[in-house]
C-alpha cells in the first residue's frame, strides 16, 4: 500500500489505542494483514491458561487470512465451526449457540470510532453476543478502512459499505437470501424476512479489563 497513507495509520493507531486502553481494552498495531495473522496466533498462543476451544465467526477480515485452519490445528483445541458444509442447518445452529462458551473468539468490527467504540450491526446476533459476553478472550482484526470519526459516521458506513457489501459477499453462500441491497449495491432499510442487519450493538468499553483485544492493521482488510 502507499507508503504515506501506511505512515498515517500508524501514527493514528497510536490515539486509537489510547482510547481503546481507556476503555479498558487491549490493542496494539501491526502493519500487514500477514503480520496481523501472526499477532493473532500469538496472542492466542500466549493465553495461561491454554484455551481448549475456539469460535470460528464469519468475518471477511477473518477468512481472507487464512486463519481458521492454523487456528483449528492448535494443539488440544476444539475448533467450533458453525459453517461447515457437511453439517446440516441444525446441526450448525446447534454450534453457533455453544460458540457463546469458547475461550476464544476471533472476528472483526464493522467499524470503529476516532474515540475508540466499536460499532456492529449482526443478522442473528451470536457474532456480537459473543463480543459482548461469553468467550473469556476476544481478539478483533481490524483494518484501518473501518475507523471513522464517530457514531453516526459508523452507521453511516455500515449502511452504505458493510452491510450491502456482506450481502453481496453471502448471496452465492446462501441462495435463498434475497435482499433489495444485492441487486443495486444500496441500504433500503428493507423489512426483508432474510435481511441481515437485525441487531446493532456498540461497545462503549469492556468491564473485564483487557477480555477484548483489538488488534489494528495498516492495511485494508474486510468492508
Ligand atoms: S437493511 Fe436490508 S437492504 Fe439494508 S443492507 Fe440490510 S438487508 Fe440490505
């Protein structure tokens, strides 16, 4: 990516971490989305003690690294996928609700505000529940696209990028989902009974110190 807009991110990462601090999360910044997945790893490597099982969440950020195979081949892991193909719906709605009590979470936020709030718009609402409460670490890779100067600039984004770029993203996953935004690419705010965007949650800090995670990358990563 340019050089100067990397340059820029990174100082800017600096006043996003202190936010994020002051609200009692974690954060650090990597460069790369290669060195973001290595973060990652290490950080779940690093946990005492070693988690037993973690939750495989369907982030864009997330799948475009990589991550969920190294993640499931971690020694004495129980990886929880509730998308596998060769699992029927309810078998995978079953493991979506036991993802709530993995010991790891690793997902993304939809967008992220200058003064360190984490902003999410979810279709069934297990991907934000488990942010919220549940799994004991919660590791969140966020790429520098999605940082935003403040609430409304979040929902702004979520509408108008997010959440018809998703749509799009799962209509080949999920053929009989059919909402107005995957045809013109724009937010109708529809009533669709298979709409995605049910829940919006923000995340004004975390009441156990350091559970969340958020790991910022100067690269683009996700929409
Ligand atoms: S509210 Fe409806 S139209 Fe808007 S992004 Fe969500 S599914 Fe698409």
């Amino acid at each position: 990516m340019d050089k100067n807009l990397l340059a820029q991110r990174e100082k800017l990462s600096a006043h996003l971490i202190k936010h994020l601090n002051r609200r009692r999360m974690a954060a650090s910044f990597v460069p790369t989305a290669e060195a973001a997945k290595a973060e990652v790893l290490h950080l779940v490597r690093s946990m005492d003690p070693k988690p037993t099982s973690i939750m495989r969440c369907g982030s864009e950020s997330i799948g475009s690294l990589g991550l969920w195979t190294e993640l499931a081949a971690l020694p004495g892991v129980t990886f929880l996928d509730p998308y596998r193909a060769d699992k029927t719906p309810a078998e995978n709605a079953d493991v979506r609700r036991r993802t709530l009590l993995a010991d790891v979470m690793v997902s993304s936020t939809n967008a992220l505000t200058m003064d360190g709030r984490l902003v999410n718009l979810d279709g069934t609402g297990n991907r934000v529940a488990a942010m919220i409460f549940g799994p004991l670490k919660v590791i969140l890779v966020v790429g520098m696209n999605k940082v935003v100067a403040d609430l409304d600039a979040a929902y702004a984004r979520i509408r108008t990028v997010a959440a018809p770029a998703n749509n799009i993203r799962i209509e080949s996953l999920y053929p009989g989902v059919k909402n107005p935004c995957m045809e013109d690419g724009r937010c109708h705010q529809c009533a669709s009974d298979t709409k995605i965007c049910n829940i919006w949650t923000t995340i004004e800090g975390s009441s156990v110190k350091d559970r969340i995670h958020v790991v910022l990358v100067g690269e683009d990563m996700g929409f």
